[in-house]
C-alpha cells in the first residue's frame, strides 16, 4: 500500500465516521451513553485530538501530549471534524516515505514502527465508530452503510 492510498483509506474512514457523527440527534450526541460508555461526542473529540497531533510527532519526532478537543455543539465537533481532515492532508506529504519504517517511542509510551502507530489512530477510530452504531441503533436511526467511505 502507499502512502497515498494509505491517506485515502483513513480519510474515507473519516468521512464515514463524520456522518455518524451528524446523524445523532443535537442532545443525544452529547449525552447518550449505554453500559457507562463515553457519549459519541466524547468519542470524536478523541479522534480529532489525536490524529493531528500523531502526524505531527511523525512528521518532527517531538511528541507534544495531545489534549482532547472541546465541542458544545454538533456544528462545532463538526467544524473541529472538517478542520482537522483539512490538516490532515496538508501533513501528510510531509512524511518522508522512510519513516513509516522507523520506530520510534510516541507521546513518551507507545514504542512501535509508524507505520503501526498510523493504523493505530485510524483502527481506534473504526473501533470505537461502532460504538456510535450502537448508539444509533438503539435510539433507533439507521447508521450510515458502512461501506460507504467516500
């Protein structure tokens, strides 16, 4: 796979995971939980509070600790969502092809190659997407299809 198509994939994922995101109703989005789990809010500002910051480290080797977004309403986690995939591909070109073989030892804790650590960010994401599945579900709307990534 290259990098390009690497970048295509997760922002395909992004775009699917920011439909989810609309489709909540406004006050079930940051209220909603089943099983004391996070609200979905909860979920995609710890997404947008990653994924840029994670390039950043690739991109410098300098791991600043991530600090997890903040969002009132669903057009702002929206807003926060479309500005963070903007970053996301100005970013990425910037990474050398050599270094999604490195490893190196992100935010001080997680010692891997960078590939890995890429489809960490972009698998946490899928992973817990499904929990926004759930949640729609169970408030009895029908998710997005999740095959539908452009």
């Amino acid at each position: 796979m290259s990098s390009q198509q690497f970048l295509d994939s997760w922002q395909g994922h992004r775009a699917l995971t920011r439909r989810v995101i609309d489709a909540f109703p406004e006050d079930k989005l940051f209220t909603y939980t089943i099983g004391g789990m996070r609200p979905f809010s909860a979920l995609a500002m710890e997404f947008i509070g990653m994924a840029v910051p994670t390039l950043n480290g690739v991109i410098t080797g300098k791991w600043e600790q991530f600090t997890e977004a903040k969002a009132t309403t669903k057009a702002e986690l929206l807003q926060k969502w479309d500005d963070g995939t903007a970053e996301i591909n100005a970013l990425w070109p910037k990474i050398p092809a050599a270094r999604f073989q490195e490893v190196d030892t992100a935010f001080g804790q997680w010692k891997m190659p960078i590939y890995d650590l890429l489809l960490y960010v972009r698998d946490n994401e899928i992973h817990h997407r499904g929990q926004g599945y759930v949640y729609l579900r169970s408030l009895g709307i029908e998710p997005p299809p999740f095959w539908e990534r452009a």
